[in-house]
C-alpha cells in the first residue's frame, strides 16, 4: 500500500478538501493544546474551548461542576474539534472527533492523568475533575495550500 504520509497523496473529497489520513490526525491531536468540545446542554447546543492532551487514543481534559461534566457524567456523544488555518493562503486544516465523554472515577486513571502536568488554562476556580472522549470516529481534512492572487481584494476575503 501507498504511504500517505505527504499531502499530494492524500485523496480528495467531494469538496475539494484534502482528507487526512488517521496517522496525520492522529499527530496533529497529540500537538495540539486546545480545542473545542461540542455537546448538548439543556435541549440546547454548546461549543465550549479546553486545553487538552491526547493521551493513549482518547481525548482527557480537567473540569469543574458543570455542563462538561455533566455530559460526560450521563455518557453523552459529543464532538470535539482542533484546527488551524492561514488566512492570507487561504488555508487550513481541521480534526474532528466523534464520541462518548465520560467522568474518570478509577483512582489509578486519575493517577496516570494528573502525571501528566495538564494545568487548566481558565484556573480561577479548581478543576479537579477529569473528563475523557472515547473516539468513535475521527476524520481530517484540509484546504489545499495556494498562494494569494494579485486579484484577491479585502472584498473577496
């Protein structure tokens, strides 16, 4: 088999969007700080930013008493999603993962997650609790890189 480790080789969906293969999301999961989890909240839905570890195939991040908590405390599907882009390309990329959120209750997990130096950004109050998204699916894609025309105005962008 082809290794698809360079973009040109990736295939192309239907958009025109480069899919990356599950190596490349994979690594970009484990480079990346901070994302966005997605999940129902109150018939209602919330995006809400984490800094984060991919950290054995599932995403982990610290809580407090609240929404976040509560979704993974009723096992709830949530999305969760990394990107990046460069605006004056006109480029970038993006990971999205679709799973199960859960509470970590088992004391050797807690163990093992807060060795990991995982510090709460947004620290004004504790956030001793930890939530993990076990990954159903995850899936990447990229726009293709190009450089800016001489007839892109600020209009077009």
């Amino acid at each position: 088999m082809k290794s698809q480790t360079s973009p040109q080789d990736w295939p192309v969906d239907h958009d025109g969007l480069e899919v990356m293969p599950p190596k490349v999301c994979d690594e970009l999961l484990a480079a990346s700080e901070v994302g966005r989890i997605a999940f129902i909240n109150a018939g209602a839905p919330l995006i809400l930013p984490v800094n984060f570890r991919y950290h054995r195939g599932r995403i982990v991040f610290r809580t407090a008493l609240g929404s976040k908590l509560n979704a993974a405390g009723r096992g709830y599907e949530v999305a969760f999603e990394i990107d990046d882009w460069d605006a004056p390309r006109r480029t970038g990329w993006s990971v999205l993962v679709r799973g199960t959120a859960e509470e970590v209750v088992s004391e050797s997990e807690l163990e093992e997650l807060f060795g990991l130096g995982l510090r709460p950004w947004a620290d004004q109050i504790e956030r001793s609790m930890w939530v993990q998204i076990h990954p159903r699916d995850i899936s990447g894609r990229r726009i293709p890189s190009r450089k800016p025309l001489a007839s892109d105005d600020e209009s077009a962008r």
